[in-house]
C-alpha cells in the first residue's frame, strides 16, 4: 500500500491505467486521449471507469469542449506525472529506440514564435507527418518550464532566455530586435526615428514569453526612449502586427523570428535606433536524457534541426 503526499491512496494500480488519466489529463477531451494512446474511446472510458471505482471519485466532469479534472484529479495528477514519466523514460534508456516503427508522443514547450517558426521544422525533421512518431506542443511559462522538464511532464522547451534550476541548457541559435511600426510612418533609410519610438504608444509581450532582453533593452540601450511600462501588455507575440497595424502602436520583436509571420499590410518592420540587442535561443532539457533513449533521439533531431 503506497499513500500520496495529499493522503490519495494508490495500491496495486495498472501503470496503463495512470498513463490513461495523464494523458486524459493533459488532452482535457476523451476523443483527443484515445487518438494519442492509439487505443478506441470505449477503451479510455473503461480505463476511467476503474479509476473512478479506486479513487471513488469522478475525476472529470464532463464540459462543452471536453472535461475538466476534480480537484482529486488535480492532486494525482501532480503525483504520478513526473513518477510515470520517469519510469517510462527508464525503460527507454534500456531500449534502443527506433523511430520507424515507434508511437512516441514528444512533448515540447513553445511560444507561439516558436509554433510558427520552428515547429513545421521540427516536424519535418521528426518525419511525424508519415510515422508513428506525434508531437505535442504546451505554451512556454518561463517561470514553470525548468519544473516541467524536471518532472518529465515534457520532453524539451525552446526559450530565449535562460531558466532557473539544474536542467540541461544549450544555445542553438541567436536572434537580434527590431521594431515592429505602423506602415504608414516615415522612416530614416529602415531605422525608426528615435522621436517616433518615443512619441508612439508600446505594445510589449510580458515576461513569461522568456524574452526578458526586451525589458533589458528598455532599461539599457533603449534607456530614456522606450517607457519601462508599456500601453498594453501581451501574452504572446502574434497579436503584435495587428495591434501594431490596426492601432498606431510600435512593438519591439525578434527579427529572424517575425520572419516566419505574415506581417499584415499596415505594419513593417524597422532596425532601432540603437544597437540591437541579441537574444539567444536556448534548448531547454533534462540532464538525464541521453543514450539511445528516444528523448535523446528527439532531442538530437531538435538540435541538428535548428542549430545555427
């Protein structure tokens, strides 16, 4: 008999049953759950319903887009994800892994930069398109991803910035900034005035996104031109070209990222009027992923895919 921190009692449970309710957990819909476990709806109903039994709980309640976990559910999941990925990643190490013939689900922690620019790479690379092999992309939270990796509940993360805590951190590639400006403003042979970067209102993608070089730019370089409290704070970066276009504001973005965004008519990109800070992208994993295990098989398709 083994009892949880929060006094959940878990005894003689089948790991594919707990594999079942992380992924149900994760996928917040039944019909999306049996397509990652490649097994029939029936099948995780009936995995949910032993659980139900066991825990004497519903540990999902039905919503009009899927469900949504009980607070016990919330409690177990905490509890048995990072364990369960644990064990799973162990058997691989013991494992040569094969991605021809393997039905991996990696999963990765993005911004939306990261979705647009280098996930269709990614996925070319992973051959997911005509494998066995999936992907599955969580949203970056700077302040969680070191946690995240640490307990396996994902496999990498892409940031562009460094994180906090003993995970595994490598450069791939480096990006400079530019503004984004309305189209309609007159600029200095590319380069933005720096009496308009002053006089327009900012719009800026907040700290979680990881792109904290923004708020270094405005409190260094960019120090009596850009306000340290923009007009309106966002949380991720493709709202930017219409905000910028639709409503006069000017943003400040990664260059070679926006590159891989279609940038609506009313917005260009511009160089600073300062020198550009550079940020650099980072691979974000657990020290413990090496091997032939198929996380360092990803993790190695990741690298040589992006890496300048």
């Amino acid at each position: 008999m083994t009892r949880m921190n929060n006094g959940i009692m878990l005894h003689s449970i089948d790991l594919n049953l707990l594999r079942t309710f992380v992924v149900v957990y994760r996928a917040k819909n039944l019909t999306a759950a049996a397509e990652t476990l490649r097994v029939s709806q029936p099948g995780v109903s009936h995995a949910l319903r032993r659980l139900r039994t066991h825990f004497d709980d519903p540990l999902f309640v039905r919503t009009g887009t899927g469900v949504r976990p009980t607070r016990l559910a919330v409690d177990l999941y905490a509890e048995v994800s990072g364990p369960l990925s644990h064990i799973v990643a162990s058997t691989e190490d013991r494992t040569r892994f094969d991605p021809a013939t393997s039905r991996r689900t990696f999963r990765i922690a993005l911004t939306d930069l990261g979705e647009a620019g280098l996930l269709p790479r990614i996925l070319q690379a992973t051959g997911s398109a005509g494998s066995g092999i999936s992907i599955e992309v969580v949203p970056l939270d700077i302040d969680t991803v070191a946690r995240d990796v640490l307990s396996r509940d994902i496999d990498a993360a892409i940031t562009s910035s460094p994180v906090l805590g003993p995970v595994s951190q490598e450069i791939l590639f480096h990006d400079r900034y530019a503004c984004l400006a309305p189209a309609t403003l007159q600029d200095d042979e590319g380069r933005i005035r720096v009496e308009d970067l002053q006089r327009l209102p900012e719009a800026r993608v907040g700290p979680s996104a990881g792109h904290r070089a923004i708020t270094e730019a405005v409190t260094t370089l960019g120090a009596g031109v850009l306000s340290r409290t923009p007009q309106v704070e966002v949380p991720r970066f493709t709202s930017l070209p219409w905000i910028v276009a639709r409503c006069g504001f000017v943003a400040i973005v990664p260059i070679d990222a926006f590159a891989a965004l279609t940038i609506p008519a009313g917005a260009k990109l511009l160089e600073l009027p300062f020198p550009s800070p550079t940020t650099s992208v980072h691979l974000i994993s657990h020290h413990d992923a090496g091997g032939a295990s198929a996380t360092a098989w990803f993790l190695n398709t990741v690298r040589s895919t992006l890496a300048a």
